[in-house]
C-alpha cells in the first residue's frame, strides 16, 4: 500500500512540474534584475545580436522603425562602447550613427540579450540565446495581444511576463 502511494505521488509530482513553464537561470535571472525595466527606450524598435568580432565587439543588427522593413542599420559596438556602422553594400545604403543608435546599443549590450523588440503597442519581446525567435515576452495588455496574434503557447512566468511553451 506504501509503495502504490508513493508510486502515485511520484507520477502526481511529474505531471505537475510538466504543466510549469520551465524557467532557465539565465531567464530567472533576467527577470530578478530587469522584469520591472521600463523598456520606453527601445520603443518601435527591433536589436538582433549577430555574433561578436575578434575584437570582442558585439555586431548588432538595429531597425529604428519596425514597420519599415528597409529601415536596418547593422553595428558594432566595442568594448569601450565605440560604435561602428557598416553599410549594406548591395543596396547602396549610407551608414548613420546618431545619439539613439549609440544609446540604444549600449543599453541593448548591459541586458545581455541576443534578441530584443519593442512594439508600437510597448510590448517587449525578449530571447536571451537565440535572436530568430524571441522566448519570452512582457505585455501590456495580454487580452489583446495573445488574441491579436491567435497565440497560446505562452505561460505566465511572473506578473506580466510570459514565457514561450
């Protein structure tokens, strides 16, 4: 009878940890320190992290306004936070650096991010390992924008963050 019991709670406590979204450290991390960040700053504006230079340099690729598909300027931002812009050679693109692209590079750097996005409705889109895809995402109204994008597969995490499934 014991053993049938603990058998039973063995198999209640793996079904139960299966419905929790598994937080990594580096997520639970992430939200200790900045889940009450105020993310204005980014506002409409997209940062992907393309991978590091010899020089240790972050390349980052940024897009100002998020509705403008052509609106990308690619980054590299040094250990001293020196900004480099490279131009796009096969459109021809000038390569601009003013005070947000720099602003928004050295504090895109201070979160450790591989991926961030905030959109016109100030929703923050995050991923700390992959910038294709973002993992976790912090909403302003969550009614409105799960139903917005027909979206289920996210779980809240803590207060208005909700993690990928």
């Amino acid at each position: 009878m014991k053993v049938e019991i603990l058998i039973l709670f063995v198999i209640y406590i793996k079904v139960c940890s299966s419905c929790c979204p598994r937080i990594t450290n580096n997520e639970s991390e992430f939200l200790k320190r900045y889940g009450n960040e105020d993310f204005s700053l980014f506002y409409n504006t997209e940062i992907k992290l393309r991978g590091f230079d010899d020089g240790k340099s972050l390349i980052s690729i940024l897009r100002y306004d998020v509705n403008e598909e052509e609106n990308y300027q690619t980054y590299s931002l040094g250990i001293n936070n020196n900004l480099t812009c490279y131009p796009d050679e096969l459109d021809n693109k000038n390569c601009f650096i003013d005070l947000r692209a720099k602003s928004l590079a050295v504090h895109f750097k201070k979160y450790n991010l591989s991926y961030l996005h905030v959109d016109e409705d100030s929703n923050v889109m995050i991923s700390l390992e992959k910038f294709e895809q973002f993992d976790m995402v912090k909403v302003k109204d969550s009614a409105k924008y799960f139903k917005s994008r027909k979206s289920n597969n996210f779980i809240k995490v803590k207060n208005n963050w909700y993690k990928r499934n």
